[in-house]
C-alpha cells in the first residue's frame, strides 16, 4: 500500500463518518427527540393538554442537544447507535404507556 | 471541557451556521424590521391621517359593515390604536347552500373584495395599496413565492440549526468571557472574528431567547408529536387551548346588533387593558355573539383572554378560563419572541438586538472565507465551493438590504392606481434583489461589495428627502404634529443610509491597496482583498 492510498482511505474514512454524524445529527436527532417528546408528554402527570405543551418545550431543546451530541460522540456510529437506542426507549415508554391507557 | 470536544463542536459550528446562514440572514433582517410593523404600516400609506379617537373607527367600521356584509358570518374588527393606521376590518360571507363551512383560513391573503381599511374619520381609506410592514412580517417566517407550509418547515429548520450554532458556538469560544470588550479594528480575519464574537456575546442571551421562542412559535407544526400521544384528535387539544364560546345557531330572526364600542368600553373595564379584536358573528340575528381579545400588546403572553357577549343585549356569556402553566409558558415565550408587549423604548432594545443578530449571521459568513482564503493552495484562483460562498454572500449580504431599499421606493413611486399594487411592490424587492445577485456572479466580489452598499446607502438617504419633498408626511412635518413613530422610521432610515454608504466607503477603499500587492504574499493579498474590516 503506498502512502498515496492510505491517504485517500483516511480521507474517505473522515467523509463517511461526517455522513454518519449529519445522519445522526438531522433526521435521527429529529426523530429522537420526537419520541421522548411522547414518551414525555404520556409520563407527565396531570392535565394531558398541559403535559403535552410540556414535552413538546423541553424536546425542541432536546433536538439541538442531540445535534450537538451528534458530532460530539467519539464516532459517526457511536452517535448513530446511541441515539437510536435513547429513541428506542423513548419508544418503548411510549408504546406501553398508550397500551396500558390509551389516548384521550 | 476536552478538547476533541471542543473541535467538534466547532466543525459543527462552521458547518451548521455555514450551509443555513443565508436563510438566517433574511430571517434576522425581516424579523428585525418586523418589530417596527405597526408604524411601517402608517409609513409606507403617508396620505392617511394619524388615528387619535379609537372609538370613532370602531363606530365608523361598524357602520360600514352593517351596508356593506348585514348578512355575513361573521365580522372580523381590529380595534385601531394610535400606532396603527386605522382598522384593517375583514368579513367572512355566509358559506352558499352546499357549501363547506368554515373553509379556507379567515384573513389570509387574497381577500381583497372582503376586506377594507377603515381611517381615523371612520371612513374607508382611499390609500395606496401595499402590504406596509406586514410584508416583513410575514416574510421573517413565510418568506416569499413558495407555499407557505415548506417555507415554515425550512425556517424551523434553520432555526434549529440556529440554536445548535449557538450553543456549540458557546463551547467553542472559550475565552467567552475574557474576550467580551475585546475588537482589534484593522487586523484582517482577527477583526471579523472579534466583530462576529462581539455581536454574538453581547446580545448572546437575546439570541438565545429568539431562537428558542422562534421554535416555539412554530412548535404544533415542528413538534406535534407531543400532542399525538395523549390525543387521537389534534382538534380536542387546540379547543383546550384555545377556548371559545359555544357556538350557537343563527335563528334567522333579526334583530340589531348592539353599538360595539359598548361592548368595547365594557370589555376594556373587565380586562383593565385595551382591546384588540373584536369577531361578530351573525351580525343582525337575534343569536349574534360578539367576542373580544385584550391587546397582546397590553400584557406578556400571547395567550389573550378573550370575553364573548350577547350581540344584540350586550349581556357578558363567556370570558375565557385563565391557561395552565405550560400553556402560559409557552403563551409568553411567543410573546416574548413577538415583543409586543414592549412599549418604544423596548421596541428599540429588540431593533438593536436584532441588528447585533444580523450582524452576527453576515460576519459568521463572511469569517468563513476570510479564514479560508488564507489556506487557499493560490488565493487567486479558488476552488468552486470557495468561489460559490463567497459570491452567495455578497448577493445575500449586499442584495437583500438593496431590495428592501428598492421595496419602500417602489412604496413611494408606483401608480397608485396600478393593478396589484401590493404585489409589484414586493416584485421591485425580488427583482433587485435577483439583480445584484446576477452582478454578484458575473463581477468580481471587491467591486460588487461596494457597489451594492453605496446603492442601498443612496437609495435610503434620498428616502426621507423625498417624505420631506413629495409627501406631507416628511421629518418636520411629523416632528412638529408629535408624531414620533413617522419620523423616527424617517430619522433611522437616513442613518441606515449614512452607515451603509460608511461601509461602501471602507470596503472601497481596499481595492488600490489590493492592486499594489497583488504579487505579495497570500496572506496579506487576503486581508485586503476583503471588505470593510
């Protein structure tokens, strides 16, 4: 392998794992804090209307910290699949909590 | 703090507020005009007289509408203040038999034969059609030429984006606090830096604030999600939130409707604030209901309660019930974001913090080159992403402000009686604006930077010249009635005027100096070949 390839390799390692964290940072962060703004919104108690508006404030911070977790993570695929199990649990909570109560 | 975080945090920075920093730019310069709407409505109809007895409007709209719409649904009144022009009343007809009800979305565009502008005399106004300061209004969040549905998902975006620049800009900068007062003038890429931090911290916590309420005012369209998992229907929560009185049934029994500036004097002693809005529905039948919303401008949260009375006995039947917490959180975050609550002096605090903002988004994208340009293998061929930025930005940064200034011209110069009006002023924007932006491509940048400042510059200087020369409404004019608003809209034009024909002076100023260097080395060819510094 000459100095030239690994280069090139390096370089395209460096593309893939920006593609992976703009994957992670844009639609993953997205969807993630879109889920635990319901997983949120079921665990709140009280008035469902004021639970809701709730969760729906603290997820539009959420979204940017996951976008910032995005890049932060030691890796693209660290980020990915962090990211993708904190919406998993967020979707876990969710599904349960509308199983056991439904929905008004 | 490590410090890979901090480098990560900083590409993130660069990139994010890079690749959306142009749509922030028009948000941030529409946006910040947008805090001067009210009086941007009287400045751009200059025939019109300054409205001081509210009640006579009221009095002169009501009798408007009961010859012109005795049989519509419902009629839709602002109560006029002395900030506005006067009440920009619409109707809704009733639906035809077959007809869906309630379609379409009451007082939006295109409504032109059901709706009027009711002057300070109480009469109709025959004033130049224009969409005045709601123009900026609506452009900080609708933009222009696209449904208005993308445009919004894209400034969300952008938005988005926008609180992850500064929050990552936050832990980027690291000596946040040590370098506050620091602005090195004259030093190439160190300047812009110190200019882009200094616009940034000082006003950090007022960007903090708009971009986060900016969100939240968009958050049943960014956010619904929240809402889906307690509701199989988004319908039940926004009646919760957004309560009003039960509906009743028009009897088809007439009977006259009562003097509404009653009910206002009424609901105005309940409230103990002024009133905004007043919605009539089935004006002339026995079931009319009137509805009255207190003035956002009278209290911090958007969420304004609301009373609803008998339209034909004047008796109160509903006032709104208080909001819960969150509702009232997120109520004042949007009213927080909108400013309405603030009088002139708080008026001033958001305009200066919004220029700090829109300083801060164009010195964010100019730093981008100036540090590049710096690295570049031959500074004078670029590579393309290099070539694109930097043209972008001048047709952004410099063709923007020259289309706004082209806006208030074609305000002041086109036939009053030209069909579409309203919309050929917003075209003169558009097509100044593609103009520059045509020059910004075919000319080189050191030119074009200059040239489209000194135009913007000329055009908003001669603006108040020709109010005092043409309109009646000029600087003096307005000084001597009191009428602060006009001339202070005047005033701070001429001074946006001087301060862009500065820049075009400084930036100017560069190009002798670029010629003789041209052979030195990268840097220093870099660092003069670059605007005002």
């Amino acid at each position: 392998m000459t100095a030239g390839d690994a280069h090139a390799r390096a370089r395209w390692a460096r593309r893939g794992d920006i593609g992976l964290r703009i994957v992670a940072a844009v639609p993953l962060a997205y969807a993630t804090a879109s889920l635990w703004a319901m997983a949120i919104a079921r665990l709140l108690p009280g008035d469902r209307a004021e639970a809701s508006v709730t969760a729906a404030l603290i997820a539009l911070a959420l979204c940017a910290v996951a976008a910032m977790w995005a890049f932060a993570a030691r890796s693209g695929w660290r980020a990915i699949w962090t990211l993708g199990v904190a919406a998993a649990v967020a979707a876990a909570i969710t599904w349960v909590s509308i199983d056991v109560t439904g929905r008004v | 703090m490590s410090k890979g975080f901090r480098q990560s945090q900083a590409f993130l920075h660069t990139w994010s507020g890079l690749l959306l920093g142009w749509i922030l730019f028009l948000v941030f310069v529409a946006g910040t005009i947008a805090f001067w709407r009210e009086g941007l409505n009287r400045w751009t109809r200059p025939e019109i007289a300054r409205v001081e007895q509210p009640m006579r409007v009221l009095a002169g709209s009501q009798a408007f509408l009961a010859k012109k719409a005795p049989d519509a649904k419902s009629w839709i009144i602002p109560v006029a203040t002395e900030r506005s022009p006067g009440a920009q009343l619409f109707w809704v007809p009733q639906p035809k038999p077959g007809e869906e009800r309630g379609r379409g979305r009451r007082g939006g565009r295109g409504r032109g034969d059901t709706q009027v502008l009711i002057g300070a005399d109480g009469q109709v106004v025959q004033a130049r059609e224009t969409r005045g300061g709601e123009f900026f209004y609506r452009f900080h969040f609708d933009l222009h030429y696209m449904p208005v549905i993308w445009a919004r998902w894209l400034v969300g975006f952008a938005t988005m984006m926008m609180l992850v620049a500064i929050m990552s800009g936050i832990v980027t900068y690291k000596k946040i606090f040590r370098d506050f007062f620091t602005l090195r003038r004259a030093k190439g890429q160190r300047s812009w830096l110190d200019g882009h931090n200094a616009t940034a911290v000082l006003a950090l916590p007022f960007h903090l604030m708009i971009t986060y309420t900016g969100l939240v005012t968009l958050m049943a369209m960014l956010m619904p999600w929240a809402v889906v998992a307690n509701y199989t229907d988004q319908n039940i929560v926004f009646a919760k939130l957004f309560p009003t009185a039960a509906v009743v049934e028009r009897t088809g029994r007439p009977a006259p409707l009562i003097d509404l500036r009653r009910i206002a004097a009424d609901a105005e002693r309940r409230l103990g604030a002024p009133a905004s809005f007043i919605e009539v529905s089935d004006p002339g039948d026995a079931a009319a209901r009137v509805s009255v919303s207190q003035s956002a401008n009278s209290m911090l949260s958007s969420r304004t309660p609301r009373l609803t009375y008998d339209g034909v006995s004047g008796r109160l039947v509903w006032r709104s019930p208080p909001p819960g917490a969150a509702a009232e959180t997120a109520g004042a975050m949007i009213g927080l974001h909108a400013g309405r609550f603030a009088g002139d002096g708080g008026r001033w605090l958001y305009f200066l913090c919004g220029i700090a903002g829109t300083v801060m988004v164009a010195s964010g994208l100019v730093l981008w080159t100036v540090k590049r340009r710096e690295r570049l293998p031959d500074p004078t061929r670029p590579h393309f992403g290099f070539r694109l930025v930097e043209r972008l930005n001048v047709a952004v940064i410099g063709g923007f402000p020259l289309g706004i200034a082209c806006f208030f011209w074609a305000n002041r110069l086109l036939p009053v009686m030209l069909r579409g009006r309203a919309d050929w002023e917003m075209h003169a924007l558009f097509i100044a604006w593609a103009l520059a932006a045509v020059a910004a491509f075919v000319v080189r940048p050191a030119r074009v930077w200059p040239a489209l400042f000194a135009a913007t510059g000329v055009l908003l200087v001669a603006l108040p010249v020709y109010d005092l020369v043409a309109t009646d409404r000029g600087l003096f004019a307005s000084l001597a009635i009191g009428d602060l608003m006009i001339a202070g809209i005047d005033a701070t034009m001429a001074v946006f005027g001087f301060a862009f024909l500065w820049l075009a002076r400084r930036v100017a100023r560069h190009r002798p100096a670029a010629k003789r260097v041209r052979k030195a080395p990268a840097v220093i060819t870099a660092r003069v070949l670059e605007p005002a510094e």
